[in-house]
C-alpha cells in the first residue's frame, strides 16, 4: 500500500460536463491512487467526477462521501487517470 501525504490544494471538480461552473473543493490528503477532500455538495458514491488543480488533472471514482462535523462532505475518490503538472516531488523524486 501506499500512505496518503497530507496535502492541502483547492481543487476544482465537475460532476457533469460541460458543467457551467466548477465545483470547489479543499484536499485533505493525497496519494497515487486517490485523495480525500472537503466539498460543500454530497457525491454519490460510483460516481465519476473530473478534477483540476494547479498541481494536478484526474478522473476519479467516488469511493465513499460522509458528512463532517462543520456540515461539509468528505469526499473520498480513487484515480482512474492522474497527470501531475510536475513529475518529481510529491511521492517520488531522483537524480541521475
């Protein structure tokens, strides 16, 4: 397995598309193979959704969403697709 880094980016999703506005979003941790965030609206476990940041671009499954204690949502999400806009530095770094 792979340990989640704690991480705090907003975000962006889309639960539709094209979808007139962007959803907001704030992480709470990150890994490879997904993330958790904050959102204001509930997601309906298996649903897709598209997310954009300025540190990364996904598709994701919606894995599990539950209602924190300040009337937000915690969303949970695995990666179908995952570009980071930088390679080194978040999970994995080398030199040659």
């Amino acid at each position: 397995t792979i340990k989640r880094v704690p991480k705090h980016l907003e975000i962006n999703f889309y639960m539709t598309w094209p979808q007139p506005a962007p959803c907001i979003g704030q992480t709470l941790d990150v890994s490879p193979n997904g993330m958790r965030f904050i959102a204001e609206h509930r997601l309906g476990e298996g649903r897709n959704i598209k997310i954009a940041s300025s540190a990364l671009d996904a598709v994701a499954l919606v894995t599990r969403c539950q209602r924190n204690d300040a009337n937000h949502w915690v969303v949970g999400v695995a990666f179908e697709t995952l570009r980071f806009a930088r390679m080194q530095g978040a999970f994995f770094s080398a030199k040659a």
